[in-house]
C-alpha cells in the first residue's frame, strides 16, 4: 500500500508538473514569433516597398520577408497591407490574397500574441503592426511558429522527468520500506495470530462494558452485538447475523436504530426498560448503535415528580390544617362544645371514609397506597377521584409492581388532563375478570382526537412541557409495553359527556390461588364516592 502510495503521488506529481510546463512552452513560442515580427517591422525599407510596389512572387517586400524567415528558423513571415492583403508568404500562390484570420486587431495598432489555425496548420503566432516614418500603420507583420516544434519540446523533456520521477519513485519505496520495518518494530512484529489475541481481547472489553452496543451491516443485519446489548433489546446470540427487522418487533424502537427516525438522544422503550439510543452511519453504509438504560433515572424521576407533588399536598394541608384548628379554637372559646366535637368527627371521618373506601375494594396494598395518595394529590389539585362502583381486585397479584406502573401512569395523565378545569373529576376502576386485570380510568378533560389516538402511546409523543429532570412521552409507552408483555392492549376511547377512557388488560395477572377472605367481612359498596382527604 505504502508503494503505492509512492507512485501515485509521483504520477501526480508529474502531471502537475507537465500542465503547466506545455502552458510555458507555448507561451515561449508565441512570445518569440512577436519578437521576430517586431524585428521584421522595425525594418526601414519595408513600408516603402510596399507604398513603391506590387505584391509579387519575386517582389522585395517577398524577398526580405523569405530572408528573415529563413535566418530565424520561423515556420512563416507574412507582410501585409492595410486591406489585410498579403505581400509576402511561404507558398508563393498565397500573395496577393487576403490572409485566413481576421486582422483588424493588429491593424488597428495593437499587438496579438495567440495559437490559432491557418493555411499553414496549427501555429504559435505574433503580429505586429507595420507603421510608416510618421507612425501611421500602413500594414502588418505576422510571423508563425510550427506547433510540431513546441511539441517536440515538450516531449523531448518527459524522458529527462520521467528519470527525475523513477529517482523519486525509488526514494519513495526506500522510505516505504524503511517505514514499514519501524513499524514492525514498533507492533513487536506481531502475527497474525497475535493480532487475533488481540481482536479478542477487545471482544471480551466490548462486552464487559456497561452499555449497549449495536452495529449494523449496509444491509441492516446485525453485524455485532455485545451482551448489554442482548439484555436491553432481549436478544441472542445467535441473532447475530440476521436483520434487525426480523429480531425485533415493529415500532419505534426498530425505527430508532434501523435509522428511520433520526436525531440524537432518542428515547426508546424495550420491554419495560426505557433506552437513550445514538446512531452513527459508518462509511459502509452500516451503523454503530449505542445504547443506555434510562429506566432508573426515568424511575427516580417520576419519583421526584410525586415528591414534589405530595410537598404541595403537605403545604396544601398546611393551610387546611391550620384553618381547622382555627374554627377548632374558635368553637371551644364560644363554649360550643357539642359542634367542636361534631366537627372534629367529621373531618376525621372523611379521611377515614376513604381509604376504608379504597381498601375495601382493592386488597392489593401496593395498588390501594397508591389510590389513597393519589386522592389526596387529586384534592389539593382540585380533581374529584372516585372509585367505580365496579372496582374489586383479589390480594392474588402475580407482579403488583407493574400494575402500579400502569395505574398510577394513567392518574397520572388523568390528573394533568384536568387540573384547573371545571368540575375537573376522574373515575378509577381496578377488577379482575377471571385471572386477568383490567385497568379503567376516565376523566373529563379535553379527551384524544381520534387521528392522535394510535400515537399517543408511541414513545417521546407528549402534549406537555418537559420536566426538569428529563423528557416525557414515556408513561403512556410503558403502560402499552407492559400490557403487550403479558399478551394484553392498551387503547383510549371518547367518554360519554366528553372526556377520554384508557383501558388496559393485564392477562394473567392474578395467580390461581384463591383470594383470601377478608376479616372484616365487608361488602362492595354500590355507590360510587368521591375519594378526598
């Protein structure tokens, strides 16, 4: 490669060099036929042969042009007048005739220097202007010399650079040679077997690292994969080799990293895994894929979200708080002591009433925590949360963390959909139908257009501003993955009266084992109730 490396450069080098040396050449020669013409037309007795003659074969203005000709070795010496009519030229039958070339340049007392096409052939020329003791232009002088000639030197000079260019070469190849003996030097003269060792050491690097990585052949067939890879995108080994179309399944994820949505920092969601995906197109027409789980940090934001959620709450309660303790005081100090105790019942009772309400319904205590501090989010953001009347789930959950994902996402939006409206209210309804678990929450706040309705659990699509801590867009794609996960869907319908209607079915999310009963024995409840503090 260094060799030939060496001689295309050398190659280059000499046609870089020839360009320019034909273009001076070529000017040499136009230069020295303007220099002959004006010698010619500095001759005295030229423009009074030709105001005192003919033009003739045997004629001086024919004699002393054919002198000068033949004493500078010019191809042609050509006298005219001012009709452009010729005195003098090589082929005596060509005098008397007007020449083959427009000559109003020279004649108008200018000096023309070009490579041009005559009688004679291709020839470098020079005219020159022929003026009278006074000045005034009486003819013109054209001298012409042969191409063939510049050409001859030009090509009498390629044996001299082509020996300059081997010399060059021979230096180049020495220098490849000693180049490579120093790198050898340099990589200890590895084999290729070392150099294999080597490219196994990396694999095991590549794969010891703690995020995913993906590349891709110019056909989309993956082409290497290391095992974080294979754990964010759940697959094999033996996947290698195969299109990334045919190992995945259809949806954004296969779109992100087969390239056909492009940005940088892609939100993705494998499984229940939430992925940042960046693609590089390599020169292949491949592409190197990386990827990060997100989840945790996607995890410890919603987090923060409810954090920050339940710190407004507190302060919230705060001012209820300090306002019931004020009428509290304001009633002992009256002496009304009958309504302190009727208020302080009430106000506890309410509380009470609720979760008793949610715990009666749902046995799970993950799922009933979080509809009982969902209420009371939903209060201090002033949204109704009722639970549906319809609302019963066993203690029998298979995985109860991923239905508080799907639960709590979907209030989540609920809440954010009908906070600040009026009469802002939502209904949560939590069943199981044989072993399967269905998901219903309903509010009425602006609802789904139907076109957005098959986009709204596509990942990173939101209506909302980001939080600080990262991107939304994530929710409503995870609740749509983990439904698929057990062989369930997630879909949104309009609500009667205005609104939207999520629901999402969970198969299999409640194991065989009977539920057990509940000690205090106490009955569903019929009436639908609106959860508050």
């Amino acid at each position: 490669m260094q060799l030939a490396i060496a001689t295309g450069v050398t190659a280059l080098a000499t046609g870089l060099f020839l360009a320019p040396l034909s273009a001076q050449l070529d000017d040499q020669a136009m230069r020295r036929a303007l220099a002959i013409a004006q010698t010619t037309a500095a001759e005295p007795r030229l423009d009074d042969a030709l105001e005192a003659s003919r033009p003739s074969r045997h004629g001086p203005v024919q004699n002393e042009a054919e002198r000068i000709r033949a004493a500078t070795g010019a191809e042609y010496v050509v006298i005219m007048d001012k009709r452009g009519v010729r005195w003098s030229h090589t082929d005596p039958d060509e005098i008397g005739r007007h020449v083959s070339t427009d000559p109003s340049t020279v004649l108008s007392g200018r000096e023309v220097m070009q490579i041009d096409e005559g009688t004679l052939g291709r020839s470098a020329r020079g005219k020159v202007p022929l003026r009278d003791e006074n000045g005034k232009v009486v003819g013109a002088v054209s001298v012409g010399i042969a191409y063939e000639s510049v050409q001859q030197r030009l090509l009498s000079t390629v044996p001299q650079l082509l020996a300059y260019a081997g010399g060059a070469l021979a230096v180049g190849a020495l220098a490849a040679y000693l180049v490579a003996r120093r790198l050898q030097r340099r990589t200890h003269d590895l084999a290729f077997s070392d150099i294999s060792a080597l490219l196994a050491e990396r694999e095991a690097m590549l794969h010891g690292i703690r995020e995913g990585f993906l590349a891709l052949d110019g056909q989309g067939r993956i082409r290497l994969m290391n095992d974080e890879a294979q754990r964010l995108l759940d697959l094999r080994a033996e996947d290698t080799g195969r299109p990334l179309d045919a190992v995945l399944p259809p949806g954004r994820t296969t779109d992100v990293l087969a390239g056909r949505v492009s940005g940088a920092d892609l939100l993705a969601v494998s499984g229940h895994r939430v992925l940042v995906a960046n693609r590089m197109p390599t020169d292949d027409g491949g592409a190197v894929v990386t990827l990060r789980d997100r989840t945790e940090l996607e995890r410890l934001g919603r987090e923060l979200d409810g954090t920050r959620g339940l710190i407004d709450a507190l302060r919230a309660q705060d001012h209820e708080h300090a306002n019931r303790l004020h009428t509290l005081l304001g009633l002992l100090e009256l002496g009304l002591h009958d309504e302190a105790v009727e208020f302080v019942t009430r106000a506890v009772g309410v509380h009470r009433a609720t979760a008793e309400q949610v715990t009666e319904r749902i046995h799970d205590p993950l799922l009933a925590a979080l509809l009982v501090g969902k209420a009371t989010v939903a209060t201090e953001r002033g949204v109704a949360l009722r639970i549906s009347p319809d609302t019963h789930l066993p203690d029998r959950l298979v995985d109860p963390h991923s239905l508080v994902t799907v639960l709590g996402n979907l209030v989540d939006n609920a809440l954010d959909a009908t906070s600040g409206a009026r009469d802002a209210h939502l209904e949560v309804e939590v069943r199981a139908a044989g072993r399967t678990a269905v998901v219903r929450v309903a509010d009425n706040g602006p609802g789904v257009p139907k076109e957005r309705r098959a986009d709204i659990f596509t990942e990173g699509w939101t209506t909302k501003e980001p939080p600080a801590h990262g991107r939304r867009g994530i929710g409503l794609a995870l609740v749509r993955r983990l439904a698929e996960r057990y062989g369930g869907s997630a879909g949104v319908d309009e609500r009667p009266g205005g609104g939207a209607v999520f629901t999402v079915t969970v198969p299999d999310a409640l194991s065989e084992e009977p539920p057990t009963a509940d000690p205090r024995g106490a009955p569903r409840t019929d009436d639908t109730t609106e959860a508050r503090r």
